[in-house]
C-alpha cells in the first residue's frame, strides 16, 4: 500500500472521528444543560442542537463510503445502499444551510434593540423558529428525492467516468436538461438562505460595531457584562457562517466543475468529500469557543462532586 494511501485514509479517519466527537460532545452537553440546567438554557439552544445533530449525520455519510474505500473495500454499497447514502447526505447537508441560515435570523431578532421598530418579531421567533424547521426538511426531503431515482452502484468499482465522481455510485440521468434543472432548484435555493446569511449577519456586525462605540463613550461596565452572552452567541454565528461561506462556495465550485466536465478525475470525489466535511466538523468547536456551556458543565460536575463529598462525610 502506498505512503499517499496510508496518509489520506489517516486523515479522513482523523476527521470522522473529530467530526463526531465534536458535535456529539456538544450535543450531549446542551441536552444536560436543557435537563439539569433548563433554568438556564436560553431559546437558541434547541437551533444548536438541531444543528449539531444534522452536522454529525452529515460527516458520517459523506465520509463513510470513502474510509471504507480507503481500506480496500470494493463493493461497499449497492442500488439500495448508494440512494440511502447520498440521499441522507444531500438531506442532512441541505439542513445544515437551512439550520445555519435559522441560527443568523433568530440570532439577529435577539439582539434588536427594545425600541426597534422590528422589536414585534421578537415574541414570534419560537413559532417561526418551529415552522422554519418543518418546512426546512420538507423542502429537503421532496427536492432530494431525484437523488434516489437516479443513482445506482457502480458495476465496476476501478470505472471512474466523466466528470463528477462517487467511489462506489453513479448518477444515471436521461438527459442533460433534467441534471441543469435539479442543479438551478439546489443553487437557487442555496443562494437565497446564502443571502439571508449575508443580510442578518451584516445587521449583527452593524448592531455589533453600534455597541462597541456606545460602550467605549458611556465606560459602563455593567453594560458590557449584562450582555455578554448575547453578544459572546453573535460573534460564535459570524465567525461559523465565514467558515461556512468559504467551505460552501470552495465545495460549490469544484463540484459544478465536476459536473460539468468531460474529463476523467479520479481524486474529484475525495475532494469534494473532505471540502463539503469542513464545516460540520469545525462547527461544534466555533460554537464552543465562545460559549460558556463546557464551564457550567465543569462547575455543575465540581459542586456535585463538593456535594457528594459532603454527604459522605457526614454520613
């Protein structure tokens, strides 16, 4: 086996494995702040959850088939296994940019001013938040069913073909306008949650920059620390969506490469993989960066222990 070989199955190991750890950890650690600590747990915290979750999904589906490739496998998936492996792949990827684009829009309704003349949207966000999410899978779940019409498994598994590239599946389409079709519905509707990022995150930086200036001309510090939370929430989605601008466009622009090109790539497909993988599996540790979610479970597991202690001397 080559040393080339060796070095990417390593890495693509390493990165399902942070990948998974990072936004199970996270995960586990909102679902015992929304258990334990459900006095404390704030309105985005569910988003998170939801968006860890669908991160961690996205991972896994996107680099299983390689990893197994990776090891020698040859026929790792069939007909039925290649359409519920890119099927729920597509799903869960189109969640995340609906999730994250959610995530900017409740974040950006938060931090609005009492006296903003768009402080009503405030106590609507829980029931946009829900109808958000329903309709965010809806629309993934019908627009990805071509996903499972079209592809079947590779007959032969050293085949690479023309253009974009699966190591275990391909994409069998009738004719060229059904593929310019499917990819205009995925851009357009990438491209509006994409400028709905692009908007709330400029009205943050904006409400941001407003802040800073007002805090550095009142020297007020109990202004800053009431609310450094929300303002510590806001710097975490702004630093995550410029990753995930970068990441999208990088994946978006090799991939209608692939798409579109008549030559044969072999290492297409492990790159677009590796790419599209980025965000997911960064997303858990910008959310944690600023977050004081890791402290409290540290302070909550140290008085627990104080408590136990106690009582065992005691008794």
């Amino acid at each position: 086996m080559s040393p080339s070989n060796t070095i990417l199955r390593g890495f693509l190991v390493s990165q399902l494995c942070v990948g998974v750890i990072g936004n199970s950890l996270l995960f586990m650690l909102y679902v015992y702040s929304f258990l334990v600590r459900s006095r404390f747990s704030r309105p985005i915290n569910p988003i998170f959850m939801h968006l860890v979750v669908v991160n961690m999904l996205t991972v896994i589906f996107a680099m299983i088939s390689y990893i197994m490739s990776s090891f020698g496998v040859r026929h790792f998936l069939d007909d039925a296994g290649c359409k519920a492996v890119l099927y729920v792949f597509r799903v869960t990827r189109g969640l995340s940019i609906c999730t994250t684009s959610i995530l900017s829009t409740f974040q950006a309704i938060t931090i609005i001013p009492s006296n903003s003349k768009w402080a009503w949207l405030k106590p609507k966000l829980s029931t946009w938040t829900c109808c958000s999410f329903l309709f965010s899978w809806l629309i993934n779940l019908l627009i990805y069913v071509h996903v499972i019409e079209t592809v079947v498994a590779k007959i032969n598994y050293t085949d690479v073909g023309d253009g974009y590239y699966h190591v275990y599946c391909e994409i069998r389409l009738s004719d060229s306008r059904t593929k310019e079709l499917f990819l205009g519905v995925i851009i357009t509707g990438d491209v509006l949650f994409m400028i709905i990022m692009m908007l709330t995150s400029f009205y943050m930086v904006t409400l941001l920059y407003k802040h800073r200036k007002g805090a550095q001309y009142l020297r007020s510090q109990s202004l800053s620390s009431q609310q450094s939370p929300e303002l510590r929430a806001t710097h975490s989605i702004l630093l995550m969506m410029s990753c995930f601008v970068i990441f999208y466009w990088l994946n978006n622009f090799i991939t209608l490469y692939g798409f579109y090109s008549h030559e044969r790539i072999p290492t297409l497909g492990i790159i677009v993989v590796i790419v599209s993988s980025f965000y997911p599996t960064l997303c858990p540790f910008l959310l944690m960066s600023n977050n004081k979610i890791i402290s409290q479970f540290i302070y909550s597991l140290s008085i627990l222990r104080i408590t136990c202690f106690q009582r065992a001397f005691g008794g």
